[in-house]
C-alpha cells in the first residue's frame, strides 16, 4: 500500500458531497450561480449549527436554490441503521450505511464533561494488526471527507438534544488515517473550522500504525492535533509480528518521525501499548519498552487486549499487567492504563468491525 491515495480506493459518486466543502467553497459555488455569498453562511449555519438533515430543512433559503442544491449535492451521506449502548450507559457505537450500501462504525464515549467521538476514516483497515477487528478482512475503500465528517456532524447532533456537544475527537475507529492524508487533513479542518464543527485541533487527536511519510507530513501542516503512535512491542521483532504492515516502516524510524513531530508542534506524544498475553507482556518487554522511550516527552497509554471474536488472543493476567506498569513508571516514564469502555458492545479499542 503506497502513502498516496490510491485512485481506485476512493468511492465515486456522480454528485458532490456538501459536507466535503469548507465555506469558501461553497460561497465559490454560491458566486458561480448567481447566489448571494451569505447563501453559503446560512447553509452551514442550518447544517452544523441547526442540526438540519436536508436541503428541504432550509427555510429561509427560497425553494429554488433548495433544490438545486438537492439536485447537485448529497446530503446527508451516512444513514443510522443501528445504535447499541453500554451498560454503564457511558458508550453508544453507532453503525452508518453508506451511499454503496457498505458500513462504518463510529462510537461516542461519555466520561465526565468529556463527549469524545472516534472516528473511522476507512473502510475496513490495511494494516491488519492481529489483535483487531477491523483489520481482519483488509481495507475495503477509503472514506470521502463527508463520511467522516458526517460521523461527528450526526453524532454532534444527538447530543445537542440533550444540551450537550461532542467535545473531542479521535481517529482510532476503522482504517490507518495516514493512508487516506488528504481526507484526513481536509476533515480535520472542517471540524475544527468555527464556520462547522468547531472543536479546538488540541482536541483531536490522529492515531497512526506509524507510516513515517505521513507523520512527516502532518508535522508540516501546522495543525495542533494530538499523535498517537500504536507501538504495540517493544522491537521491530515483536512489532513485525503484530502489526505486519509494520515491515514497511523500521521502528527507529518511526520514533524519529514521533520526535519530529514533536519537536515541531509542541504538542506530547502518546505511545500505546495493546497489552498481549504471552506475546508483548513479559517483564523483560517492559524492561526493552522503557529503554526505547527513556527521555522521551511522552506518555505510554497500556491498553489489556479486548478480546476478538475469531482471535485467538488473550488479556495477561492483572499482575502481569501491573508488573508492567510499574516497570514502566519506575524508569519514570509517564504511564496511564486505559480502562476500555464499550467492552459489552464490542466498541471498544480494536473491536470494531466490518459489518456484514
Ligand atoms: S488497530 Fe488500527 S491500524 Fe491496526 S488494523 Fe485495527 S484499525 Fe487498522
């Protein structure tokens, strides 16, 4: 798999999709029909503000432009076909049919004033990491920008009806983000632009399998956006075994691409650490993950294997989990332990799948 988007992957459609356009698009549009500019403010305003599900909402927009809008653009591109909820009440995994009639997930995790939204941006994922659901079958296609977008814009809505918003997201759902880059960029400035979604980019946060071309890149764009690098092992040994796609990219590598991104967005880094019975949990994989992260400005998220259906993986024990830990924390490396939510719903790190 190349790091540029492959053609074929793409989904095509013969209409545009509207919420793949920032404002100054669609004010472009506007001045190419004869529409006054503010015609494009009122849109977004019915769209991401309003909650508005059609065209047809818009009213005080006059019904010709209404439908030439209809006509020209499709909105909305996802459709609900199920929601599932956690016991706890804390988790809703929401499970979207696309214009092809394939499936995403995305899931909503409350926890305190927290409304975190985690996105996916593939369908299915080519990385194919041994202990995930969505890996198992490869990568179907790439999503638009509006499939994603559309995922928080649906989702934001939802909890508007309860006076809430969603307030961070993540791309941890379906799919490696840096193998679709420019709808990863483009959704990001969406949901971060105050004319859609507005979300603060130190709310966002992109995690990668490590293609080092795209941590680079995302490096140079300015963004503010949190990164997550699924380490997974403490050597490329360990990790080739995995994450196979790892082969492409040395470990060394990656880490150097982590630091510069650092370095150059001010922003901390995050390592997880999928904890695996027998595999990547042993002492002396703490003793090799703590000296590959010495120095480091960084935190080590350790997340105990969800299990997956059909995988035959398993969650250590919870005193080799905390030996870990604390092997971790004694070389003062700054260490957090995930407790996953959704578990009961399979919407947790790792479970979410492709839908039949
Ligand atoms: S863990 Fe992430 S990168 Fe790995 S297969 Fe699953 S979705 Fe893809």
């Amino acid at each position: 798999m190349g790091f540029k988007t492959r053609p074929e992957m793409l989904y095509s459609f013969t209409m545009k999709e509207f919420c793949s356009l920032t404002l100054f698009e669609c004010q472009d549009w506007m001045a190419q029909n004869r529409e006054k500019p503010f015609r494009a403010s009122q849109i977004f305003d019915w769209i991401y503000a309003k909650g508005a599900q059609s065209f047809d909402a818009m009213t005080n927009l006059g019904k010709p432009l209404r439908q030439k809008l209809s006509e020209e653009f499709a909105f909305p591109v996802l459709k609900c076909i199920r929601t599932q909820h956690s016991e706890d009440g804390e988790t809703i995994k929401f499970l979207w049919e696309l214009q092809d009639l394939r499936k995403v997930e995305s899931v909503l995790i409350m926890s305190g004033d927290r409304r975190t939204v985690c996105l996916s941006i593939q369908v299915g994922c080519p990385a194919r990491c041994a202990f995930c659901a969505s890996g198992k079958e490869g990568l179907k296609r790439n999503l638009s920008v509006a499939e994603v977008v559309e995922q928080a814009l649906h989702i934001d809505r939802f909890l508007k009806e309860k006076g809430e918003r969603v307030s961070h997201i993540v791309f941890m759902g379906m799919g490696e983000p840096m193998e679709n880059y420019e709808t990863l960029v483009s959704a990001i400035e969406l949901l971060n632009s105050p004319d859609a979604l507005n979300i603060s980019q130190r709310r966002i946060t992109v995690s990668t399998v490590g293609v080092v071309e795209g941590i680079r890149k995302l490096g140079l764009e300015q963004f503010k956006v949190n990164l997550v690098l699924s380490l997974h092992a403490p050597n490329q040994h360990i990790r080739k075994k995995i994450i196979p796609y790892s082969r492409k990219y040395p470990l060394e590598e990656i880490l150097i691409a982590m630091d510069e991104y650092a370095h150059l967005t001010k922003r901390d880094i995050t390592y997880e650490y999928t904890l695996l019975d027998g595999i990547n949990d042993k002492q002396e994989h703490a003793e090799e993950l703590a000296a590959l992260l010495r120095g480091k400005q960084c935190t080590v998220n350790l997340i105990p294997y969800n299990p997956v259906d059909g995988l035959h993986l398993k969650r250590p024990e919870k005193d080799a989990i905390e030996t870990f830990r604390s092997i971790l924390v004694e070389a003062g490396i700054n260490t957090t332990w995930r407790y996953t939510k959704g578990k009961d719903i399979a919407a947790a790190c790792g479970q979410l799948a492709l839908q039949k």
